[in-house]
C-alpha cells in the first residue's frame, strides 16, 4: 500500500497549519538524542543473544518520528498521524523507498505496541541501520 500525498492530510484536517514551534521542535530533538545515546549503550552493553529486538525497533521508530515531528514543527504543521508525519519525510526529500520503509517500520512498530508482535534482531539490525543513517540527515537541512 502507497502512502499518501502530505497535501492530502493537510487538505482532510489531519495536519494542522500554525505558528512555528521552534522550542517544541527543540524538546523532541533533545528527546530523540536522549533515546538515541541510550540505545548506543544499550546494544555496547547487551550480547546480541540477549537483546530484544522489539526493544531495538520501537526505540528506533521513535528516534526518527520525534526528528520528522520536530521538522514539522519547524515548517508550521501539528501532526496526529504517524502516517501524515511518515508523508512528511517526502517532502524533506528523503527518496521514496525510504518513506516506504518508514512506513513499514511504522505498520511493525504498530504490530508490537498494539498486537504482541515480535520481530528477530535481522529485522531490528535493518531497522538499526536505517535510523543510523537517517539521524544525521533529519538533525541538519535533509537529504537534499
């Protein structure tokens, strides 16, 4: 399934124009680096035998949304979807098969949250990798 166009949560009232929030974009930056910084000694600390992939995914997804919403902020919009925010990411530039894979990540995270699914660490090392190389794009000007 294609995700929609960001114009189209505008258009619908899911994302709301406002003012620039620059201090709430701030305060997610700061938590997604608090969480990043725990994650890196989380996998130092942990044999991979005994990591918890689900952990790994969840904490990743989160990382990227909070620096996605903190753009958003940014540019003037307030989001209640995760889908709406996933959109977002073409606008930032990022390529389409990484909005896609977003979008995965965010149907899998969905999964653990709300259904008990579980994923394996070749998933949650995917996952990894993604966010690794994302951050330092969503943290300065974007991918352009």
């Amino acid at each position: 399934m294609s995700v929609k166009e960001f114009k189209e949560f505008i258009v619908s009232g899911i994302v709301k124009k406002q003012s620039i929030n620059k201090s709430r974009a701030e305060s997610l930056v700061n938590e997604a680096e608090e969480k990043r910084a725990f994650l890196e000694i989380a996998m130092k600390s942990i044999p991979e035998e005994k990591m918890n992939p689900n952990f790994v995914i969840d904490s990743c997804y989160d990382i990227i949304m909070e620096l996605v919403r903190a753009r958003l902020f940014l540019a003037g919009f307030n989001s209640g979807s995760h889908e709406a925010e996933v959109s977002y990411m073409r606008e930032l530039g990022f390529p389409e098969a990484d909005v896609r894979f977003a979008d995965e990540l965010r149907y899998n995270r969905n999964g653990i949250k709300y259904y008990g699914t579980s994923h394996d660490i070749e998933y949650a090392k995917k996952v990894l990798g993604f966010m690794k190389r994302l951050h330092p794009l969503l943290v300065a000007d974007g991918p352009r």
